[in-house]
C-alpha cells in the first residue's frame, strides 16, 4: 500500500520517520497546507461577492501606494479599492 502526504486516516505509516525540532501539528506538508488554504481563502471571498484583479505597476508607484495605505492605517488592497471606486463614479458622471 502506498502512502501519500494528503492520506490523514494512516497516520501510524509515518511513524518511522524520525523529524527533528518541534512536533507537526499538520499531517500534511506545507506545500499542500498553503494549496490548501488558498482554496478556502478563494471560497470565503467568492462568498462575500469579491473578485481577484492582478495588475503590474512599476516599483515607484508601488512604493506610493504602500506609503499611502500607512499613512491612512489601511491595506494596499483597500486603498486600490477605494482609489478605483472613485475614479469609476467620476467616469461614469462624466458619459
């Protein structure tokens, strides 16, 4: 029989395997831990109504925006979110 790092009901076929440092507390590796929570991190904000946007600036303004977000005590992302939100309900005034 096989084993496989996602396999959480046979536990006792890792036994022989000696780790050094701090007992795992998760059976499975940390690869497969982050795929993992990367899905259910996808679930809730596909729950809550949100979208994933990716878009590449360059490190100036990325650097402006990081600084902004600090100095107004909220993330990146929200910052964006607003700056879009306002820049859509201008265009849309405006046509």
């Amino acid at each position: 029989m096989a084993k496989q790092n996602t396999d959480r009901t046979t536990i006792d076929l890792f036994a022989s395997e000696k780790r050094v440092g701090r007992p795992r507390t998760n059976p499975l590796e940390r690869k497969d831990q982050l795929k993992t929570n990367k899905r259910n991190q996808l679930k809730r904000d596909r729950a809550n109504g949100l979208k994933r946007i990716e878009l590449k600036v360059e490190l100036a303004l990325f650097e402006q925006l990081n600084q902004l977000a600090t100095e107004s005590g909220i993330s990146r992302s929200e910052l964006i979110e607003k700056m879009l939100n306002k820049q859509v309900s201008q265009f849309s005034t405006n046509q």
